[in-house]
C-alpha cells in the first residue's frame, strides 16, 4: 500500500508540475505592475534661502519602484552636504542656507523624480527648483505726465530680480487717501489687476499729490513702501492733439486661468479720445468688437477681464480717437490653463505582431510640444497618437506622453503588456553526434532563441543532468540584441559511462524543443542505474537502456530470464529502446533487465522496476477547494492542494 501511493505521488506530481510552472509564472506576471506616481511633484518649487524646501515623490507599484531624482540630461542627483539631500523615502530636501552658500547647480535647476521596478521606468513632470536669497530691493513710482480730463496709469517699478516674486498690495498718498484692489469701475480711482493705479478724468487737484505703491513678497511675507513717491505732471491744453499711445509694438501679456488681467491703451488726446477695443478671429484679419459685460469692463482707455478664461486668448485691438485723428494699438494675450493629461488606454495588453495605440488626451493652455517616451528614454515622436504597428518582446513596458508648454508641463502613464502570442524555443545551433577515445574535456553546445527567453536543460539518456564532478552546466544570454540564450555542458575528461544519448531542451512558458545527438566513447559496455517507473495503466510505455560503451554488438530486454518481446504488445529496438503498449498491473508490472554486449562477448545487465496504476476516473475539487484526483484501482484518491505561496501534494487512500 506505501509502495502504490509512493506511485501515486509521483504519477500526480508528473501530471501538474508543467501546469504548475507555467501558471506560477503567468501569475507572477500579472501580479506585476509598473511605477504610477502616488505624489507627483509640482511644476515649480520656488523657496526662500531662510525657510528651505522639500519637494515630495512617491510611487506605487508591484514590485514597489525605487525612487531616483535626476537632472534633465539623465545624470543622477546626489547629495550636496547641507544644501542638497536625497531621502530614503524619496523626499528631496534643500535645507535653509545662507546667502554666501547660493549654488546655481543646485538652487536654480531643473529636476525630475524617476520611479522604476522590473516593469519599467517613468518620469515625473519637470520640476523647476528656484531659491531666492533674501536681499534688499526697493521699488520706485515715477512722474507721469497726462492732459487734463484725460486717465492717467501710475507704475510701480520693481527690480527684475524680484519680479517675480513680489506684488503690489495698495496705493496712498501723503493726504492719507489708501486704493487697494477692488471693483469700482466707475470711481476716479482703481487698482488694476496687474498692480498698476488707474487715475480717471485728471484735473490740477491730481498734480499735488504724491502717490506710493506698497509690494508683499510671497515668499517672505514682507511688505515695504515704494522708496520714491510719484507724482501726476498735469499739463493744459492749449490746442488741439490727436491721440498718442505711450507704447510702441504688440505687447504680449500672460495670465493665468481665473486671474483678473487688464490690458492697457495709455492714450493720451485733446479733445479727449475715445477708445474701442477688438479681437481678431484666430488665424484672421478679421475683427469683432469686443463686448462689454460683467466680466469684462472697460475703464478709459483700460479693457478688463475679470476671471479670464483659455478663450480670452487671441490678438487685441484698441482703437484710440478724437476730432482730429486716431491711431492704434496690439496686445496679445495669453490665458494659461494649467497643463494635465492622460493616455487612452491606460493599460493595454497586446499579442505579439499586433498592433498598438496609445493617445494622449490632454487639457490645458497654451501647449507648444506633445512627445513621448518609454521606460524614461525619449521616443522619435511628435504628436497626440502613438501607434506600434507590430509589438515585438522589447515593446512592453511604460509609457508617457509629455505635455509642454514655455512654462510647464504635465506627464500621463500607461502600461504595455504582452498578451498571449509569443514565440515558441527554437534551436539555432547544437551539437552533433561524435565517437570518441577516454581521457579528453568534451564541450557541448546549444543556443536558443524564442519569447519569453528559454531555459536550457540537459539530459544523458532521458535524466537531467546536473553540474558535479567533471560534467559542468551553465547558460548566459548574448548581449548582441537578439536575445539568445547559450547553454554549455562540458564535460573536463569524457571516460566510457559517458557515453549515451544527449539532449538539449530550451523550454518556456510557450512551449519546448529538443535536439538529440549520440555520444559514443571506446570501451566495455557499461548501463547507468535506472530509477523507477510509475506509469498508469492503459498508457504505452516507453523506455531506452541508458547504455555506454563502443562499439556496442547489441542491447536486448528480458523479464523473468526470457528475451523480450513475448507477445505482441512488446517492441525491442536495436538502439535498446522497449515499448510496451496499453500497459496493465497484472500483466506488465514487473522488473525489467537489459542486456548489453559487445563483439568481444563482455555482457553487462541492468534492471528498472515497472509499477502499473489506476486510471485516473476523475478530478474535482472538494469543500475546502482542494483537486481530488480519484484512480480506478481499490477508489484510491489524491488530493492536490495549492495556495498562492505553496503548493502541497497529499496521497489520501
């Protein structure tokens, strides 16, 4: 009974091992899951030397990826002891520093987190890092000069090197009188969007007051009045002028989505001027009068757009006249939208030699390049489409499509996976048969190709070998980019139990192949031990005598002392081969010698023991969701039992 489930265990362990393996290695696969940003940077990170920054990536995926950050041209960024530090958790630190310490190479750069594991790599979206050392600025209002009943637009000047970084907050003047931002469109004064003072209809009063403008920095938080105090140079006219707009050329002005922008037309005319404003169609010389509503106003000379939108964009006309002439002038203006994107679909899985396609859906204005990219290398391609017309091994993976504009971008996602259509092993060179003296380093080859890449095992006489002493196994892929893979067995001095039928198997989870050539090594005939066959009844039986030794005068099968075949069930082959057809337990289980003798009359025997079992009637899986197997013989039953991180086989009778 122990003997038949021993039997039992083996036929069973036969019957899912390659079910087993294929599938581990499947499940494995669609367990993975390439890198997807769980924190993306933002665009700008903009810091004062006193506070310091830190600038946030995470990823998630399966196997979890390894954050990297590195510069635009690829190289890695490595810490710079107290101005730059790379956390483990991905975290890039800029301590507060001082002013002395400022380095352009790590304070003003341009940065990108990249998140990568088995699947593939990805790239975050650029990351422009700014400090700003904290130094001292004044800001300054200059004279303006303006004709009587005529607006007048006073500027606060601010250095360039904080322009960026600081705003106006209000207006006063030395009578006590405070303007801040609002919404009186019809008062003398207004406080345009873009900091500038709107003074309406000037007369003589205007010309004794000084004006200050006072500006926040955002990222210090510190205000200051202008250092000069401005004044309105009223001049009265004493004849008639036609309008002068103090501008020359198209301004080009920028602002973002949901801001207020005013866009300026400082004419300056007597009679007073009247001022009209136009937009041209997109891509024409035609123009429509701009029209005035809730959000958009027009103050003098001044249109305003209040919470301006992406089709605000386009170019602008004000048209400035009086009796005596007229004349005119451009601004092109800009809304930003901010930039996102995604790609349609997200995740796709495709056969081999299929075709592929990637778009990317994205938002946001304006958008100056769509390009893409795989693994984080940069793709030759422009445009909202990726197309792969034939996917090959190489094209799985991660994509992006990079969105870009003069100021930032945006990145989206998506995995390529292989579907079910690879390419099977296939043998593209081996060894060939070769008869030999003892004593020499024999040296075996095989090299396969195929999708995913095979594995190469080796066989003597239908059993695995095995690096040991003398025989040695190894395989290693050509690095050339064709993928093959090459597999060696060398054996380091041949001797004559060597001798026998060598095989090659280059296997995957797709399929195997084979190639067979015959060793021959002079010497006595020699036969290697032959382990126990389990096989189930009704099945034909195949087996061939691991015989060694040449030259060989013939190789024979006995049971019980007579020479097979005894019946017509049995086939012997000269090359030691023994078939027994639609096997039986009481008939065909048994001990089985083959006899090897060469020309000189030198005989050796060896035995393999045959153990006939039940048919399989059945499987089924029973409460506990384990596979029963049941066998026809006395009801005996296996019970496979597999979990995602074991598998377990029990002989139950």
């Amino acid at each position: 009974m122990e003997a038949r489930q021993l039997d039992n265990w083996h036929l069973l362990f036969a019957l899912f091992a390659l079910a087993l393996a294929t599938t581990a290695v499947s499940a494995a696969e669609d367990d993975r899951a390439g890198p997807v940003f769980i924190h993306e940077p933002v665009n700008r990170v903009d810091f004062s030397n006193t506070t310091g920054a830190t600038v946030e990536c995470s990823a998630m995926g399966t196997p979890n990826p390894e954050i990297v950050w590195i510069r635009q041209n690829g190289t890695a960024v490595t810490d710079v002891p107290g101005l730059r530090q790379v956390l483990p958790n991905g975290n890039l630190v800029f301590p507060p520093f001082r002013a002395e310490d400022y380095r352009q190479e790590v304070h003003a750069q341009v940065y990108v987190c990249l998140a990568r594991n088995p699947v593939g790599s990805v790239h975050s979206r650029d990351v422009n890092v700014r400090a700003v050392v904290s130094q001292h600025y004044d800001t300054d209002v200059n004279k303006e000069y303006a004709i009587r009943g005529n607006s007048a637009v006073l500027k606060c000047q601010v250095p360039s090197f904080v322009a960026d970084f600081v705003s106006v907050v209000s207006w006063h003047t030395e009578q006590g009188d405070n303007f801040s931002p609002g919404s009186d469109y019809d008062g003398k004064y207004l406080v345009l969007p873009s900091g500038e003072l709107h003074i309406r209809d000037v007369g003589p009063e205007d010309g004794y007051k000084t004006y200050q403008c006072r500006t926040k920095h955002r990222l210090t938080g510190e205000t200051r009045l202008s250092a000069t105090k401005g004044r309105l140079v009223i001049t009265e006219p004493t004849n008639t002028m036609r309008p002068k707009i103090a501008r020359n050329g198209i301004e080009f002005k920028d602002v973002d989505s949901g801001r207020d922008v005013a866009l300026l037309c400082p004419g300056q005319a007597f009679p007073v001027p009247f001022y009209r404003w136009y937009k041209f169609d997109e891509g024409s010389t035609r123009k429509r009068a701009v029209t005035l509503n809730d959000r958009v106003k027009q103050v003098s000379g001044t249109l305003i757009i209040k919470e301006a939108v992406v089709a605000d964009s386009g170019k602008y006309l004000c048209v400035v006249n009086n009796t005596v002439g007229g004349e005119s002038v451009e601004t092109v203006l800009t809304v930003t939208a901010p930039l996102s994107a995604t790609v349609d679909p997200p995740t796709q899985t495709v056969d081999f030699g299929r075709p592929a396609v990637f778009t990317c859906v994205y938002k946001g204005n304006p958008v100056r390049t769509i390009t893409w990219s795989k693994d984080g290398k940069a793709l030759n391609h422009d445009g909202p489409v990726l197309r792969i017309d034939s996917i090959k091994k190489e094209d799985k993976g991660m994509y992006q499509c990079f969105v870009r504009n003069d100021q930032e971008s945006a990145q989206a996602i998506a995995e390529l996976k292989l579907g079910s259509r690879f390419d099977p092993p296939l043998i593209v060179h081996a060894f060939q048969s070769e008869t030999l003296q003892p004593g020499p380093p024999v040296h075996l080859m095989c090299v396969a190709s195929g999708n995913p890449t095979p594995e190469i095992t080796w066989e003597l006489d239908g059993k695995k070998l095995t690096s040991r002493e003398r025989i040695q196994v190894g395989q290693y892929l050509k690095m050339n980019g064709n993928g093959n893979v090459v597999s060696h067995l060398n054996i380091s001095s041949i001797q004559t139990a060597d001798g026998g039928l060598y095989k090659c198997i280059a296997s995957s989870k797709v399929g195997s192949v084979e190639h067979a050539e015959r060793l021959n090594v002079y010497g006595v005939p020699f036969i290697r031990p032959m382990d126990k066959r389990p096989i189930v009844s009704g099945e034909t039986l195949f087996v061939t005598c691991p015989a060694a030794g040449y030259p060989i005068k013939s190789i024979t099968w006995e049971r019980d002392g007579r020479t097979l075949p005894i019946n017509r069930k049995q086939k012997v082959f000269p090359n030691g081969t023994l078939i027994i057809e639609n096997v039986e337990r009481q008939s065909d289980q048994a001990t089985y010698t083959c006899v090897v003798q060469n020309e000189q009359g030198f005989l050796v025997k060896g035995n393999l023991e045959v153990a006939v079992m039940g048919k399989l009637k059945e499987f089924h899986h029973d409460t506990n969701n384990n596979l029963v197997a049941i066998l026809s013989n006395q009801n005996e039953k296996l019970l496979f039992v597999s979990c995602k991180s074991s598998n377990v086989f029990r002989v139950l009778v």
